[in-house]
C-alpha cells in the first residue's frame, strides 16, 4: 500500500546504467533519496569517493568517505565563533555530547567504492543489498512494523529511532554501515528535524536490513496483513473529534 517506491541499498564497484550522482539531484543527499522514492523519473543514485563534489559536508562522513570534520561537534551543539560565525543546530547539549555519541556509533565503512540507491523494481537479482528503504504515512509504516515485530520476542529492540542526520537512518543504520549498529534492527525516522522543511509532515521513513525484509516476505501469507487485512486497512472507520 506505499505510495512510493522501496529502495534497495548496496554497494558496488561500478555505477550502474543510467544512475547519476546523488548531489546532482541535489546537495542534500536524503533529499534526493527522497525524490527517488517519490518520483519515478528519478534515475538510480549513487555515491562515491570521486563524486563528493557539491554535497553537505555531514553526509560525506556519515557515508564513511572521510572522517568527521573538526568543527561538526560544535555545529550540531552549540557552535564555535570560528565555524559559520557561531552557527549552531543545537541537536545536542555539548560537543562532548557529539564526541560520545560518535565513539559509540563506532567507524562508518561504505559498503563498496560506490553507495547505489535504487528502486527495488529495478535492480538485478545478482546484486547483494544490504538494506531496504521505505517511505510512508504512518499508517502503512506502523503496519510494517507490526510486521516486523510477528516473530519476535523481545518488544523492544527490533525497530530503533536512533540519532543522527536523515542520511543516517535512510542508509548508515539500516545497511549496518556503522561499526556498532545492533543486528537485527529496523530504524524509524527519521528524528532529526533538520529534515523538516523538505520531509513531508505525515510521513515516516522505515530503514530494514536485507535478512529483515526476507523474513517480512516470508511472514505475509501467516500474519495479519494477509488473514486480517480489514485490520490492517480498514474499510470503515470511527471518526473521533478532536
């Protein structure tokens, strides 16, 4: 029931057919995730080492391409007086803050030369993704994770909506890019707010790993989406005021 197209994530040492970089859709490299997921005109992406040129600085690190700049501690806290004159987005309390939550996120390893974003419905069956992406309102993503959560156990740590940019939970997270992403786990998000401007209102983003998703595929014909689907998208619904 998405409106939008899922999307695979891996990596590869060539650029696929007709992909384009990702910052030439724009600098934003979730914003242009976004635009694949939502337009079908939107061409498979990718990013790389040689094709950094007119990106955010945060992603080229986030995507493990360089290591964290000096001056990001400061910027995503309070900001420093020689960084952007001060500019801050106030996202953490310190730069200690930053500092600590960098350590226990761990070193960020992309998952080939080049980072492929690319429409499920495209990709060619001998490629090894390494996480799905999708996009919905939050109806079609809490019905996702119900699915998620059929076989397991623990309720708590299957789906995580940890910190970090959008980039992060669109890729880094749920492709297991970061050192010390905990296995099995979906990432919900994202909950970074700077994504507001651009990032629809009623809508969410739902990262899962590659061994998730089959899991989820195996799991429809037994779970309420298939035996109950009335529940899952009701044909009658109560109206409460507000």
């Amino acid at each position: 029931m998405l409106e939008s197209e899922p999307l695979a994530i891996y990596g590869s040492l060539e650029i696929p057919d007709g992909a384009v970089p990702i910052c030439s859709v724009d600098r934003c490299v979730a914003k242009g995730i976004f635009s694949s997921a939502v337009n079908k005109e939107t061409p498979a992406l990718y990013i790389g080492k040689d094709s950094l040129k007119g990106c955010c600085p945060g992603v080229m690190s986030w995507l493990g391409f360089v290591e964290p700049f000096k001056f990001i501690k400061y910027f995503v806290s309070t900001g420093h007086e020689k960084f952007r004159g001060g500019e801050a987005e106030y996202l953490k309390a310190s730069p200690e803050h930053v500092e600590e939550t960098q350590k226990l996120i761990g070193k960020i390893t992309p998952p080939g030369k080049y980072t492929i974003i690319q429409k499920c419905s495209t990709v060619e069956n001998n490629v090894d993704i390494k996480s799905v992406l999708c996009m919905g309102k939050g109806e079609q993503i809490r019905n996702l994770s119900s699915l998620i959560h059929f076989r397991t156990t623990c309720p708590f740590d299957a789906i995580s909506m940890p910190f970090g940019p959008v980039c992060a939970t669109f890729i880094t997270y749920p492709a297991g890019l970061a050192e010390n992403t905990p296995k099995e786990t979906a990432f919900i998000g994202p909950a970074d707010p700077t994504g507001n401007i651009w990032f629809p209102e009623d809508y969410m983003a739902l990262g899962i790993p590659i061994d998730m998703v089959e899991k989820m595929h195996e799991d429809l014909e037994k779970s309420f989406i298939i035996k109950r689907p009335n529940v899952a998208y009701p044909n009658v619904r109560e109206n409460i005021r507000i």
